[in-house]
C-alpha cells in the first residue's frame, strides 16, 4: 500500500531579517511559490499544507493551488518556536478532520533552490531504506566554512575554534562536514510523535548539490539565491 505522505511547508507571517520574508518576490514570484510549486510537481505526495499564522500568506498560498484550511496559532509562530510543535500542531488539525498520514516532509520556503526532482528523489531514497530507518535529511558539503578553520577571537587575538584544524595545513585534507539544508526533512509520523525530531541513529541523508547550499535568512542571502536561481533556473521549474 502506497505511503500518504504530508508535505509541510512552513511559512510564519513574522520575520525580522527580512520583513515579509515569505511572500517577498524572487524572480517575479512569492517565495513561499517555489516550494508549493516544487511540492506540486511530486507524484508521491499526498496532500500539500503551508503552516502559517498570516492571512495574507494562506491567500496566496491558496492562489499557487495550495489552500490552507486552518491557520497556525500565535503561540506556535514565534522566533523560538519549535518546528516540531509546529508539526504536531498540523498532524493533530488534520486528524480532527478525519484525515491521518504515514510520512510528514517539511519543505522550508528559505530553501527553494530543488532541483526539480529532488522531492521525488529523496521520497524514493527512503522509501528504498524504510526498512532499516524512519527519518531522512537533506544536506550539503561545507566548504569554506568548515568548522575546523574557523576562528575565535579572545582578548583581541585571533585562536583556532577547534584544536584538529592545526594538524591540517590545506584545507582540501579537512575532514568532509555537511550541513542539513532545508531541501526536505522527512519523518514518519510515528517517529515525529514519539521522539520527536529528524535526528536518529539511523538517519540516512540526501545530498544536494554545492549550488543549493543556501537558506534565505537575510538580505544578502536573499541576493544569493536570487543569483543562483537566475543561472539554474532550467533545473529548478
């Protein structure tokens, strides 16, 4: 029997990087409109659902064929609220309505740099390895930000972060670091609600490329993404 799937898009109407984060237009679109249209074009999932606390955000999510049927609450929309909250917040609203699913993904708009593929492709990957794990994550190689040449700076002097970079003296012999992406996390529900988070023993991941290293968290990201996409457009719509 074929997996429901949920797709989680989360879209909160506050943002003090960038007012308005969610629906500022990147290449003449809402950003919230890549990720819905990349989750649309997925043969593998189920039901697509932007989690938000903002009137005019589920309006335009419902134009890009997205409707929100019940908002996020307040509580559940702040800096420091847990994505995790966020997700149960969501399971628990659909089943009151009668509806339940195996497999949650979440889908971070700041994340629109997919290629076109990459939703099916990381579904299959799990669904490939369900049987030995329930959760998969996205991620990148850190390339010039690798931890180990990172630097502190203590009483106006510059001092190495992390003591292994000093046995190193190229940075191509460090050792390989990734960074989890907002492409797609994706759990099954059981695991969400029992443990509550993406991270277990036998996460598996899904690489992406060094092109989609990026999360829109300010402006100059913001112009960062916008560049990259300009150039990648034929591989991401």
């Amino acid at each position: 029997m074929a997996k429901k799937i949920l797709a989680i898009i989360p879209a909160r109407g506050g943002s003090k990087g960038i007012p308005k984060k969610n629906i500022k237009p990147l290449l003449g679109k809402p950003l919230v409109a890549w990720t819905i249209e990349q989750a649309k074009k997925s043969s593998l999932i189920t039901r697509i659902f932007v989690s938000t606390d903002n009137d005019e955000i589920a309006r335009i999510a419902g134009h890009y064929g997205a409707p929100v049927p019940f908002l996020r609450p307040t509580e559940l929309a702040q800096d420091n609220s847990p994505t995790i909250d966020t997700i149960i917040h969501a399971l628990d609203s659909f089943e009151k309505c009668g509806e339940t699913f195996d497999v949650i993904i979440i889908l971070e708009p700041t994340s629109p740099l997919r290629k076109r593929d990459d939703i099916d492709k990381a579904i299959g990957t799990y669904l490939d390895h369900s049987s030995e794990t329930d959760t998969l994550v996205s991620v990148g190689e850190v390339h010039l930000e690798n931890p180990y040449i990172m630097k502190i700076i203590e009483n106006n002097r510059v001092i190495p972060l992390m003591e292994i970079g000093q046995k190193f003296f190229q940075r191509q012999q460090l050792p390989k670091i990734f960074f989890p992406y907002g492409v797609i996390y994706l759990a099954t529900v059981e695991t969400i609600r029992q443990q509550k988070t993406f991270y277990q023993e036998t996460t598996i991941p899904y690489r992406i490329e060094r092109w989609q290293n990026y999360e829109i968290d300010d402006i100059c990201d913001f112009y960062c993404v916008e560049a990259v996409m300009k150039n990648k457009l034929d591989e991401v719509v």
